[in-house]
C-alpha cells in the first residue's frame, strides 16, 4: 500500500514534512497535477509556469535519485485523483498546507470532499510558518518562531514503484498559456536557489539595508529569494535558520560592516512572509474585495481602459514609473519600494482599482504568492483603513532613487538624450518637443493635481466612529502583535504613534 505526496508550491525534497512524513509510512508516489483550469485564471501566467517548469525538471531528477521520480499529470485535481485511485488505490494522501489564490483554496475545498467520499486521509503539514484556523493573533509571531527553530529535514530514500508512467511536463503552450517574452526571468531550480541565496549571505547581501529602496542597487543586493519562497525550493525554515546563524556568526565577530544591519532587516522580512500571508489565510476574500467596507465603491470598479493600458505598457509619460514597468516585464522583479511606488500611481494618481492593476502585476511577478501580494495591493491602494496612506511621488522617487537616470535610460533608451536635470521631468526641458509626443508620450495626468484630488478622496472616508470600529476590528483580526518588527506603514488604527525599522524612515517620509 502506497501513499501519495501532491507537490504544490513545495517543489524541493529537503525540509519536506509532508514527503518525510510519509515516507516513514511506506513507498511514496510524488505526484505533480498541472491545472490548466488554474493556470488559465486572471493571474497567472506563461513565465511563472516557465519558472515551475524548471524547478519540477529539477525536482524529478532528485526524487529519482531517491529512489522514485515524480510523476506529473494534466487536468482537474479531483479527476486525475480518481483515476490514480482507480489504477492503484492508495489510501493516504499528503501535501502543505497551501495558501493560495481563491481557485487553488475552491480547489481543495473540493479535493477534501473527494478525499472523503473515497476513504482517503489528506493529511496536509505546515510549511510556511502560517497557521490553520487560527483563533488570534496573540501569541502569532512566537509561534513562527517556533516552527522555523524546528529542525531541517533531511530527504528520505524512497522505494521506487513500478508500472506508473511518469508523464511529461508540459510547455506553457501545451496548458493553454498565451506566449509571455520574460528574457530577465531568474531561473528556476533548487541548485539556482542554493546558489542565489548562498552568494547573498557571502557577499551581496551586507549593503542590503541601504541597497533595497533603489532598484539599481536592489537588483544586486536583494536576496532575490522571492521565487524560490514561492515555488518552494527552498523551505521558510531553512532560509531562516541560515539567516540566524549568520546573525549569530556576525555578533560573535563584532562586525561593524552593515553586515548586522542589513541581516536584521533581512530577518524581519522573512517575518513579514508569513505574516501577510496569515492575513489572505484568515480572511480569503481579501483577494477581491475591500479589508476596510467604507472603501468599497470609492473606485470605479471598472477601470478606464487607456489609463490601464498606458500604466501596463510603461506608457504614463512618468519616466520612472514607466521604466519600471518595463523592467518589471522583462524581468518579472521589483524591488519592494518600486512595486509600491506602481500600486500608488495606479491607485491615486490613475484611480484605477487594485484588483484590475493586481492581477496584472501577479501576472508579470515571477514570484507571484497571493497572501503577500493581495494584502499589499490594498495597503498600497489605501483600503484597509489601518495602515498610513502613502501617495508616493513618482518624480521625487525618481530623482532620490535614480539621481542621473541611468536606470530610466537603460528601460527607456528613447529619453537618452535627455539631460540628467530634466530625466525625471521630460516636459520641463526646453527642447522638450523633440522628444514628447513623438518617441514619448506627454503625462497622461498631472501628478501633483491628481495625488492632491485623491488624497482628498481616500482622507474623506476616514472619518467616524463607524470607520474606526470597522478599523479597530482589521487590527485585531489582521495586526501585528509583535512590537520589535513594526510591518511598513504599521498594522495599527491610523493615527496612532508607530516605531519605525531604520531604513524605513526613508520610506515612510512624506513621499
Ligand atoms: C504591491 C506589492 C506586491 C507584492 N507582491 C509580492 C508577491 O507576489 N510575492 C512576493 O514574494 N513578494 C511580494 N511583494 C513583497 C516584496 O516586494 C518582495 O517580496 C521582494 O521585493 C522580493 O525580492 P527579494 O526576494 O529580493 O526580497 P528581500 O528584500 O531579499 O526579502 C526576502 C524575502 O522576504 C519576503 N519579503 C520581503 N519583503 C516583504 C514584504 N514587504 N512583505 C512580505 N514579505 C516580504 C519575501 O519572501 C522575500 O523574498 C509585494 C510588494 C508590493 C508592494
């Protein structure tokens, strides 16, 4: 008697409770489902199948050096388990538990209804440090830390089964996946994980603190881990106990290098995970709908289709704003600060609502993990009525960040011959003319007028006992208890005093 373990977002054989567990009970069948159903859904896309594609090559060839490759089949979960149960009738079934998107969360309502109409034990584990049907959260960030000191799991040996065909892993086109040119796609893989994480924690990682906020120095000195947290490559746990051990050796050496720093921040991070993603995990409709009702409305749910449009194609005539997105689509990355500075020219200057602009960012992220990416989305739109609003201004942002555009440049090569003083302010250059309106458009808004108006707008609906209740509630649902990693903005009614991390002064200055 077999047991199978479905691999989901897990995609690595170490510090794998779910597979280590089981394989303490008997042969295993590691079990790979392509959904096309899922994967056709408003945000995914071809380069984050691309990238999982290349972490299961990976992941086969390692569960076969283990003793059985992983098999992969295509269609709906419930139909491919009820003709693996016809062929060999395996009893247990094993996986993490997963955070996903509202179509993976319908998907395992009704797995668990299969599960049960056949007799099947679904036995899910922990992996990411959020926890099921939690009741508070007190007691939240005590718990995590808990779980990531647990120790590493090592890979078992697996006896190999016979008779199973393994079945191949389809190209994007094969799913049904519109054609998706990300030529800076980070690879995928648990060897490139190891060694992305490994040259951070040696070298790129010690001017991190200061590094993050420009995208310049972001791209080099981020850990760039993202993917691999979200594909599971690499496991929470081993990221975070490695980071602590590095925290340790840096005290022991009384480093005065930025190392400590930079670590500390990088901790806090990981924290963050987990802690945003406990907030979809609680409250799944925060992927479509408002934290904070008194929201709902304010923008029209319908977007204007051109201001849309512009936004996506790095087309606003706001040259950061656009030499990001442009970045982004090559690249499917951004720094933290970067993918805020979109979401609020999008929600405030553009007006457009979060979840139209979402599901385009989830699409172009190769790191795409709903429970981070929803819960910012709004913080960054203004709509869960406890964090501090931030209407970052994309000028300002671009002059701090990329003094002489040299990042502008290389996105958008058409503004080159656009002196340094006027990179940020194109319309503002005498000879603007050569250049607007013919290889670059004109602002589609005035940004200063628009951040005003929509200042006044979000600031309107703040106000009353009924908005702080519903505000009080988000808090004690959703907010942070633990007082040393204050999250950005605060998990807190605004209004309220915050503590701030150093490197987020910065960010938290009138933008
Ligand atoms: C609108 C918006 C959407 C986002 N969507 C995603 C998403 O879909 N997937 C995603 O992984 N991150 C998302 N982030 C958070 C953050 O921008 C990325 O995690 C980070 O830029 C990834 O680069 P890195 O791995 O080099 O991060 P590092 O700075 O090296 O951080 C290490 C890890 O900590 C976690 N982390 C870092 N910052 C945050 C944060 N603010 N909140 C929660 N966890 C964090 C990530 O797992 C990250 O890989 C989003 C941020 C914003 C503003």
């Amino acid at each position: 008697m077999f047991q199978i373990v479905w691999f989901k977002k897990d995609l690595r054989t170490v510090d794998h409770p779910a597979l280590f567990e089981a394989a303490k009970r008997g042969p295993v069948l590691p079990l790979f489902i392509v959904e096309p159903d899922i994967w056709s859904g408003p945000d995914m896309s071809a380069r984050q199948w691309d990238f999982a594609r290349e972490c299961l090559t990976e992941l086969r060839e390692d569960l076969a050096r283990l003793g059985q490759p992983l098999i992969v089949r295509i269609g709906k979960a419930v139909s491919v388990l009820t003709e693996l149960r016809r062929q060999t009738d395996f009893k247990a079934l094993w996986s993490h538990q997963e955070t996903g998107n509202g179509a993976t969360y319908e998907r395992d309502i009704k797995v668990a209804a299969w599960c049960a109409a056949n007799g099947v034990t679904w036995n899910e584990r922990r992996q990411d440090g959020v926890a099921r049907r939690l009741k508070s959260r007190d007691g939240w960030a005590r718990q995590w830390d808990q779980f990531m000191a647990q120790d590493i799991l090592s890979a078992p040996n697996l006896a190999p089964i016979t008779d199973i065909e393994p079945g191949s892993i389809p190209l994007a086109s094969e799913i049904g996946l519109r054609a998706d040119h990300c030529p800076g796609r980070q690879s995928g893989g648990r060897k490139q994980s190891l060694a992305t994480f490994a040259s951070f924690l040696t070298e790129r990682g010690q001017p991190y603190r200061a590094a993050m906020a420009s995208p310049l120095s972001a791209e080099i000195h981020c850990s760039r881990l993202s993917p691999y947290l979200t594909w599971g490559t690499l496991s929470m746990r081993e990221v975070t106990r490695a980071s602590i051990g590095k925290q340790r050796e840096l005290k022991e050496m009384r480093d005065r290098s930025g190392w400590r720093g930079s670590m500390s921040s990088f901790h806090g991070r990981l924290h963050w995970r987990g802690h945003f993603m406990q907030k979809l995990e609680d409250e799944p409709a925060i992927e479509f709908e408002n934290f904070h009702k008194a929201y709902d409305g304010l923008r029209p749910q319908e977007p204007d289709t051109a201001r849309l449009t512009a936004w996506k194609n790095g087309e606003t005539g706001l040259p950061f704003v656009d030499a990001c997105m442009r970045a982004l689509a090559q690249t499917g990355w951004m720094n933290f600060r970067m993918r805020a500075m979109l979401v609020a020219t999008a929600s405030y200057h553009l007006w457009l609502h979060w979840r139209a602009t979402g599901e385009h960012l989830a699409r172009v992220f190769t790191d795409y993990e709903p429970g981070i990416h929803w819960s910012q989305m709004q913080m960054q739109s203004g709509t869960t009525g406890i964090n501090a609003i931030r209407i970052y201004n994309p000028v300002k942002q671009g002059y701090d960040q990329d003094p002489e555009g040299v990042y502008v440049r290389r996105w958008l090569p058409e503004l080159d011959g656009v002196p340094d003083s006027f990179i940020h302010e194109p319309w503002k250059w005498g000879q603007a003319g050569e250049v607007l309106g013919k290889v670059y458009p004109f602002p589609i808004i005035d940004h200063l007028a628009a951040a005003k108006e929509a200042r006044q707008k979000v600031w309107a609906v703040r106000k009353g006992t009924e908005f702080r209740n519903e505000a009080k509630r988000i808090v004690h649902k959703h907010g942070s208890r633990k007082s040393g990693i204050p999250m950005r903005g605060g998990d807190m009614p605004t209004g309220r005093k915050k503590t701030k991390e150093p490197e987020q002064l910065s960010l938290l200055d009138p933008s």
